[in-house]
C-alpha cells in the first residue's frame, strides 16, 4: 500500500483512465440528467457516502478546518463543482472524445498560473511540448482546420469544456494551500462545498425544465461517477501532487486524451477521426517532451 500511495506515476496514470472515463460517462448521464443537477446530486452522495468514514477524522482535524474552511472550500468549488458543471454542459454540445482530448490544456494553464504567480522556473523545452500539446487540442476542436479558430472561434461545447479547464487548473495550483489533514477529512470538505456550490445552479436548471426521475442506468452511471473519477481519482490526484508538484503532476492529464477516445469509441461507437489521431500524437509528443524536460519542483 506504502508503494501504491508513494508512486505518483501509478497513481496519475490511474488518475488518467479513470478522468476518461468520467467523459464516457458524463455522456451516457446526458440522456438521463440535466447537467447542473447531476453535479449537484453527484456531490452530495459523494459526501454522503464518505461522511461515516470520514467523521472521526472531521473530529480530529477540527482546529485546522476552523482556520482553513475557506481554501478547501474554495478548491471544492472551483475545481470540483464550477468544472463538473461546465463539462457536463458542455457533453451535451460536444462528443466524448472532444471533452477528453480538450483536458490537455489544463497542463499549459497551470504552467502559466505557476510562472504568475509563483515565478516557477519553466524549462524551454518543456514550454515546446506544452505549446505541442496545446496544438494539439486545437486541431481537435475545430476537427482539422486550425485556422478556423481565428475566424469562428469554438462550438458551445468545446468552449464550455476550455472554461473548465480553466477551473480544473485553479484547483490544482491552489492545491498548493491545501492543509494538512488527513485525505478523507480533505474529500469530505471539498465534496460539501462543490455540492453548496451548485445549489443555485440546479435550482435555476429545476425551475427552467423541471426534474424528472431517472432511470436505472441513469443511476448506475451516477455510483460509477461517484466511486471511480469522483472518489479514488481525486484522492490520486491531489497525492500525487504532493509527491512531484502541480507543474510534473498536471503533465499527466494529458493521459486522458489517450484513454478517453479509445474507451468513448469501445462503449459509445463514436467515430474517430483523421485529426484525431494528429491530435493525439502532438499532446503525447507533448507531454512526452514537456515531462522529460521539466524543471523540479521545489
């Protein structure tokens, strides 16, 4: 277990698939849940089922949460809530393989955030293959014809998802205020604020079209969302972070472009194309390079 917990390289790649499936997944949810409550009930269950695990540990770090409440709820909200609810939009505008390929950007965001606002040295070539990857995902967003982008910006959905990029890349630096309490005390803060956080989100979406209950596969779409890239992939991913840092740590989205394609074309029958193929190989050349050449955290 010490092994499991101590490799940030098993546990990112882990991190990955399960990321890729949470497209997959999001997707299937679009025909059975409005996008802003299936955020909101996701989060709720979530702090549901950790509560009781969790409780004694809520106990125990109580003088720290006192004095730090607000960053975790801050990193609940931006990077569990505001990016949950923008991607599961933007799954209704856009296909799985998009949302999957279009999380690389949150690598050359978060460099750039580091360099702000830390001034983190950055490597130039690990700037190329942050800028290879970034290419990448523009050529999968505006399906081959890059120059495009220039003249007609992006689809609904494929801007929804870069603006939750946005949110997931805030998280990730400001993971760098996390307290130190122990990760079920951690899981359990996040989830309640992301939940408090898309309250009025789903009140207006409830208002707007109302609230139909879902169906069965509705539901078990909804346990494998909160056990797999809810639960086991944010613990992964916020230790890992701890292990090599947020810059060498965000390199590993770019796995989800891989796994979230292949499982969106075995589970759903999407197509896959000739750009995106182009695309996947520059953000695995990307990551490739950019990981080799990063500059160690310290």
């Amino acid at each position: 277990m010490n092994f499991f917990f101590g490799n940030a390289y098993i546990l990112l790649t882990l991190t990955a698939f399960l990321w890729g499936g949470n497209a997959v997944a999001g997707k299937l949810a679009s025909a059975d849940w409005q996008p802003f409550t299936i955020t909101s009930i996701r989060w709720l269950l979530t702090a549901i089922v950790l509560l009781p695990f969790a409780w004694r540990y809520l106990k125990r770090d109580s003088a720290i949460l006192r004095e730090y409440w607000y960053v975790l709820a801050l990193l609940g909200a931006f990077g569990m809530a505001l990016f949950n609810l923008c991607m599961y939009l933007a799954l209704n505008h856009t296909t799985a393989i998009n949302v999957a390929i279009e999380q690389a950007s949150m690598p050359v965001m978060i460099m750039l955030a580091n360099f702000v606002l830390y001034s983190q040295r950055t490597s130039t070539l690990q700037i190329v293959g942050l800028v290879l990857s970034m290419i990448g995902v523009l050529i999968t967003t505006t399906a081959g014809k890059p120059w495009t982008f220039f003249t007609e910006g992006l689809n609904f959905g494929d801007a929804i998802m870069m603006l939750a990029c946005v949110f997931y890349a805030g998280y990730t630096i400001g993971l760098k205020r996390k307290p130190n309490v122990h990760w079920l005390t951690f899981m359990w803060m996040i989830s309640i604020s992301a939940f408090a956080m898309t309250i009025p989100f789903t009140f207006w979406e409830v208002q707007q079209h109302g609230f139909t209950t879902p169906p069965l596969k509705g539901w078990a779409v909804m346990i494998y969302i909160i056990l797999a890239p809810t639960i086991c992939a944010q613990i992964f991913y916020a230790r890992s972070v701890e292990l090599i840092g947020g810059n060498r740590a965000g390199q590993f989205i770019n796995l989800v472009p891989i796994f979230g394609p292949l499982l969106a074309i075995i589970v759903l029958g999407e197509s896959f194309h000739w750009y995106h193929l182009v695309g996947l190989v520059m953000v695995i050349g990307g990551i490739l390079l950019a990981e080799r050449f990063a500059v160690t955290e310290t």
